[in-house]
C-alpha cells in the first residue's frame, strides 16, 4: 500500500494480514490477539515520522506495555519508553533496555529512590515536587550520572472533549500553570513537558504550541529539549504526518531543543483484536449473547470513554427507538454482554448476518491498546490469553492467566 495522501508521496506502508484469512476458531478462546504485520506496519511509519522529523518518538507504557513486541520496537529505532510509576519504570529498564523516562503526578519519598536508579529523563509535575527531590538529584549528578530534569507545564489549552481524559481542563492537577511557574528555580532544569491531547491529528498539536509558545516562550531559550507527551495518533487514518513532520521541524529549528513524542495509542492502534466466545443465548424481549469475555474488567474504556468497540461481521441496529423486533433489515440482533454479574456489562446492541450459537466466535476490532493495561480480575472472570499472529500465520500464546494470578493479587 502506497500512502498519497497526507503522509508521504514515496512512503509505502507493508501488507498486513487480510481478517478474512484468519482462523479464529483455532485461537484459544478467550484472548488479546497482536497480528505482527499490523504492529509492523505502525512501526514503519513512526520510525518514518522519527526519522522526517528529527524528534525523539519514545513509547508510552500506560498505553501499550506489550513486552513480548519490544524487540520489534526496537528493530525500528525506538529504544525508549515513557512511565509513570515505578513498576513502568522497571520493566522499562528491564524489557525496553533504552532510555527511560518517568513522569508522575506525585512521586513519593518511599518510591522515588528506586525510580531515580532507573530513570535517564525524570519530569516534575510541580516545582515542589522538584524542590522536595533536587538534592537526590544533584547527588546523583555529582556522582557521575547523566539526568535530565523537566517541568510538566499545563498550557491551559485543549481540544480534547471528554473530560476523564483532558489534562488542561478546569482546575486540573497536572502539570503548572503559567500563573504558577517559577523561574527562580529552574536551576538544574533542562527540559518542559506538555500532554495535552488525546487521539488528536496534528492540526491540534500545532494549535497547541502557539499557545505553549504564547504563554511559555520565554524559558524555551533555557532548555535543551521538549516533551510533546502523548495522543499523537499518528497511525491513524488520515493523519496528517505531513503536517506533523513539518511541525515539529519548526519548532526544533525555531527554538533550538530537541523534540520528544511520546504516543502509546499509535503503537497498537488497529493492531489486533479481543477473541471471545458464545457461552450461552438468552431472551427477555430482546435476544443476549453472554461471551466469555467481560466490558468492565477487559474492555474499561467501553464504559469510561464510553465509546463503542466494533465486531467484526457485526453491524449496528437502526437508529430509532421503538423499532419492531423483525425490523434490522434481515438481520439478526443480540445484545453483546460480559460474564461478571454487574448488570451494566453489556457492550450494547448488534445486528449478525446470521443466528449466534453456543460456542460462535465474537471477535472484537481494535483491542491492543489500553485493554491489556488497565484489564482486571473483577469477579474472579478469566482473564484473557496474550497471544501473537505471526507474519507465517502461526499463533503464539505469550500468557495465561489462572488462579494464582487471580489469588496473588489480593491477600
């Protein structure tokens, strides 16, 4: 596939595995499926955007932590990864192997220690914070080691319409404001950081650095770098990457900093899928297909965004409210729901092209990102599978999950 659009005249993003050669049935049900040639093909064009652009593109494990693919990650230039608490810093040390850079909204005194071992970029979300910390800091710097040390600034400025996932909102806790920024202590301050999107085009990033540059300009000419945090979906559809390579140019020219992006939605988006299965069909004025997966302890963002996920083969009922029951256009509807006993794990409603059984595949679109990371073992539901699709077709089971997961997580 040849992009002409938006991205690139010459840029060719690989071939990825067509959904209709899939076996589904033979994936053990139910699992997390990572198709290698999707992750491939996102891979490709963020190592082309880092490349184009000069910046930094490090991965954000509160997005995708999937470790069994970092060696993938790697194979395309991208060798750092961003964490927000001390257990993502860890498995970045130890999985990622490249440079690890931490941001938390607070770091605590019996933590942060350990984190300051394992971090090469640590950002403040307040200039307490930094107060609190910089002699561990400059001790670690006298001792030889090389730490970078940025401010979380909140421009103030977003375009994101949710409100659980705006970090410029009203009275939000993240990041300072201008009002509150201090230059006296900036001293042993090399670098800003702003996240302010989420799954924005870049027309929103350019956006908001007039703003970043309206309200913060004056200390860019003290730092070394910039951090763009994350909600880069660059791997989207229609992303203007153009734009974004273009952008990103400007700045580092303009200002003369290094740039940093750290997306976690570019990585898995549309790079796999939740397999479930049809453990039981029941009616009460509508029909339920009860699968062996469940909305709130799999999939969260169903509810928390809420937004809602696609099925494969799967359509959606007719928009009007009292519709009769043949009316779906020859098709056949079920109400998608979990196997938890909270009444409100339910997907919602689709239409089938044909009747669902007992054991029938249903398999969720789009499922790598922010599922994995946030999934839980609420009313003790089998967790998921990991597994891999590999570029021969063969499939790889990377994790169960039992009991003792179930048991060692409460006490």
């Amino acid at each position: 596939m040849t992009v002409t659009d938006s991205r690139s005249a010459d840029f060719q993003l690989p071939d990825v595995t067509p959904t209709g050669s899939i076996d589904w049935a033979a994936i053990p049900s139910p699992a997390f499926v990572l198709d290698e040639s999707r992750l491939r093909r996102n891979l490709a064009l963020i190592s082309h955007v880092q490349q184009a652009s000069g910046a930094r593109i490090i991965v954000a494990f509160k997005g995708f932590s999937m470790w069994s693919t970092f060696g993938l990650l790697r194979e395309y230039g991208i060798t750092g990864a961003t964490a927000s608490s001390l257990n993502e810093a860890r498995l970045a040390r130890e999985e990622m192997r490249g440079d690890v850079h931490v941001y938390a909204p607070a770091y605590s005194d019996e933590e942060f220690g350990q984190i300051l071992e394992l971090a090469d970029h640590l950002v403040f979300n307040s200039f307490s914070q930094w107060e609190r910390f910089k002699p561990q800091v400059e001790a670690a710097r006298a001792g030889g080691r090389e730490i970078h040390v940025g401010i979380r600034i909140n421009p103030e400025y977003a375009e994101v319409e949710t409100d659980l996932y705006n970090p410029a909102g009203p009275f939000s806790r993240l990041g300072v404001t201008r009002r509150e920024f201090r230059e006296d202590l900036l001293e042993g301050v090399d670098g800003l950081h702003f996240h302010t999107l989420c799954e924005k085009d870049s027309d929103t990033l350019e956006r908001t650095l007039e703003v970043v540059e309206r309200n913060f300009g004056e200390f860019l000419p003290h730092m070394k770098w910039v951090n763009f945090g994350g909600g880069h979906l660059m791997t989207r559809e229609g992303y203007d990457t153009l734009r974004l390579i273009r952008v990103v140019r400007a700045f580092r020219e303009r200002w003369d900093v290094d740039v940093i992006l750290e997306p976690g939605s570019a990585f898995g988006w549309q790079t796999g899928w939740l397999v479930s299965r049809v453990l039981d069909v029941v009616h009460n004025v509508k029909d339920a297909a009860l699968l062996d997966v469940s909305v709130s302890a799999h999939m969260p963002d169903v509810l928390e965004m809420p937004y809602r996920p696609r099925i494969l083969g799967a359509g959606d009922p007719p928009e009007h409210e009292h519709r009769e029951a043949n009316d779906y256009g020859g098709g056949y509807p079920y109400l998608i729901g979990g196997t938890t006993c909270l009444a409100g794990d339910v997907v919602g409603e689709y239409v089938f092209d044909h009747p669902l059984k007992i054991g029938d595949r249903v398999i969720f679109d789009d499922m790598i990102h922010y599922t994995m990371v946030k999934t839980t073992f609420f009313n003790g539901v089998k967790h998921p599978d990991i597994g891999i699709l590999h570029m021969d077709g063969s499939y790889e089971r990377v994790k169960t999950f039992g009991y003792e997961e179930f048991k060692a997580k409460l006490s």
